[in-house]
C-alpha cells in the first residue's frame, strides 16, 4: 500500500510539474511575442515625425515623397509627417497611419487581402499574436466608401487598440475627441461621435447601405453611445469606425466611430 501511494504521489508531482512547466512556456511565448511586437513598431516609429502644435502660423510643409501635404489647420493644428514611400518599401499594403494624441494609438494600417492574414501579421509581415492594424478588406484603400472599417488587437500589454477602452469613460473622450488619419493622398481629422460595445450580430461592421439605412445607422450609433458628442453625422458624411476586442461578453467588441473631415 506503502508503495502504491508512493508511485500515486509521485505520478501527481510529475503532472503538476509538466503543467506548471507548460504554463512557464506559455508565458514566455506570450512575452516574448509582446516585446518583438513592441519593438517592431518602435523600429519604424521614426517614419513618422510628430511637431508640436504652435499657436504661430506655419507655411505649408510638403510630406516626403508619396505624402500629404501637411498644413496648419484653423485650429492650429499641424499634421504629423509621414513617410509613405519608406513604407511602402517594407510593406507595399500600407494604406495610412492613424494617430490619436495622448494615447499609444500611433500606427501604420495596412490592407490585406482578407481580414485574417493581419490578425497574427506584423506591419514586416512576421508571424505574432500582435498582428497590425488594418483597414477591412471590403473597403476602398482611400477611405472613399461611406463606411470604412479599421481592426486592431485589445492587447494586454496597452498596446495597438487598447486604449479605444478607455473611451467607455465621458472624461476620456472630452479629453481626445479627434483621431488624425494621414494617407498618402489627403489627411483626415477623425471626429468621434460614438462608441459603444456590439455582438457580432449587430450591423457594426456593415458597409452596405442606403441612405435612409445609413441615417438610422447613424442615429443608433449615438443612441448606443457611452459618451456624447456634440458631433452631428449626416448621411452624406464618410463615417470611420475602429474596432477592437471587448470582455462584457463572449466576442464582444469595442467600436468607436468618427465623421471624416
């Protein structure tokens, strides 16, 4: 008997140190994955240049090859400059960059060829849980559609969309209201209406409306709201919703949506 409970208590040791040995891997794969994730973004966050906002004038600065131009705005707002070309040199799927001041939200986005292939991609193309933030592969790559879509990763390391969490608070919304979108093209302020937590069955993520079905969209986004806005959306207005992972329920997700301007 002696003997029996021997070989029981030492077959149980063994299992819970493989489980404990398994668990230690885990967290190491996850860590390590965060920091090459982290450190990938940090190798290309030269590409962009990000001056401070001054109250005096400033001439029109020209973005570098394949850039906006970058203007002060009647708000004295000076847009970051990006470098597209280097980029695209990287990654010819880069599509934008999108910005919102006071948060870590400071990213290329990119445009696959599905809404898969990003989820688990590095803006280099690298396999990691981190992946890239990404435009919905059903949109046109110049924001013309009345609804565009950009995906990215609730991290729990703070980073890619995760502070879009913090925008279930008024004050934190009061405090950044505009995100600022660079393309290639043109530049964007990104004027925040709504934000609020969808079930994959809600029509979220729809980018095919009427105009009628677009005002109601519209209208139960800021119903929906868990802050308010003093942005009114027609129906005529591009519309730009971010989208991120939510825990209220199981595949709940955080979406915030702004006007285009």
């Amino acid at each position: 008997m002696k003997l029996k409970n021997k070989l029981l208590l030492g077959g149980l040791t063994a299992v819970l140190l493989a489980v404990m040995s398994f668990s230690a891997w885990k967290i190491w794969v996850i860590r390590s994955e965060y920091h090459t994730g982290e450190a990938a973004y940090e190798d290309i966050s030269h590409m962009i240049s990000l001056p401070q906002k001054t109250a005096e004038p400033q001439p029109p600065v020209i973005n570098k090859p394949a850039g906006a131009e970058t203007l002060p705005d009647e708000d004295d707002t000076v847009w970051p400059e990006v470098d597209f070309a280097a980029l695209r040199e990287i990654n010819p799927d880069i599509v934008a960059w999108i910005y919102i001041e006071g948060t870590k939200v400071n990213y290329p986005i990119v445009q696959g060829e599905d809404n898969s292939y990003y989820l688990k991609h590095l803006f280099s193309g690298e396999w990691n849980g981190s992946g890239c933030i990404f435009l919905d592969f059903r949109n046109d790559a110049s924001f013309a559609d009345r609804h565009s879509i950009i995906y990215g990763h609730h991290m729990k390391n703070g980073t890619m969309f995760t502070d879009l969490d913090k925008y279930k608070k008024q004050e934190f919304f009061d405090e950044h209201p505009v995100a600022l979108l660079i393309t290639p093209d043109k530049n964007y302020k990104v004027e925040f209406f709504a934000g609020y937590v969808a079930a994959p069955r809600d029509d979220a993520w729809e980018i095919g409306f009427t105009e009628a079905e677009f005002e109601v969209w519209l209208q139960n986004a800021a119903d929906r709201s868990c802050f308010t806005s003093e942005i009114a959306p027609i129906a005529s207005d591009r519309i730009l919703t971010l989208s991120t992972c939510s825990y209220e329920f199981d595949d709940a997700r955080f979406v915030l949506v702004g006007a285009l301007r």
